[in-house]
C-alpha cells in the first residue's frame, strides 16, 4: 500500500460582539482607583476566610 498524504485548510472568522463593555469597565475600574488615591491610598481590610 503506497502512503497518501491529506492536507486540511480551515479558516476561522469571528466578530468581536462585546462592543464597549469592556471599555465601560475599565473607565470604572480607572475611576475607582483614582478615588480610592485621593482618600490617601487607604487599602480595604483583609477578608479572612476559614474553610
């Protein structure tokens, strides 16, 4: 039996559908930290779990 040789070719396409999402929250993220630096860099208290 003599060898064969297949080749496959796909194409993939796709289409970013989140619009700004991702954008609106980063901005809030942004925000935040910048109010979080204007009360002097405070950092929010350790939460300690027991499991």
């Amino acid at each position: 039996m003599s060898g064969k040789t297949i080749t496959a070719t796909a194409r993939i396409e796709a289409k970013d559908a989140t619009g700004s999402v991702f954008d609106k929250l980063a901005a809030k993220f942004r925000g935040l930290e910048k109010e979080r630096k204007s009360l002097g860099g405070h950092q929010a208290p350790q939460v300690h779990r027991q499991y």
